[in-house]
C-alpha cells in the first residue's frame, strides 16, 4: 500500500499491485484493474517512486 492524497488534500491508502495505467493530464490519474479511477495530487513520477519504494521494501522483508 502507497499513502497518496486526492485533489482535497485527503490522504488514503492504494494498494498499488492494482494500478494499470497513470497518465497526467494535468492531474494524476490511475486506471486501476478493478475498473477504479483515482486522481491525485501526486505527480505521475511520485506515484511511481512511491511504488518502487514499496516493492523494495517487500523485497526486504520490512514489512
């Protein structure tokens, strides 16, 4: 899970394994598996950083 922030400022946790595509336009927006539309605050490369970040993180068995 990535913490991200929608366009209010309210935080919420995704679980980013279901995002399949991200696109700005101006806004972050991720097409997830299930259907889902979220936009965000975020940038596209934060977004992703965020996912990378994550996955290492299970890679090393912190969380």
């Amino acid at each position: 899970m990535i913490i991200l922030n929608d366009l209010r400022g309210k935080e919420f946790a995704l679980n980013c394994d279901l995002i399949e595509t991200i696109s700005e336009n101006p806004d972050t927006t991720m097409l997830l598996t299930n259907g889902r539309i979220y936009i965000v605050r975020e940038s596209m490369q934060e977004v992703i950083d965020k996912t990378i970040e994550y996955h290492r993180t299970i890679q090393r068995g912190i969380v």
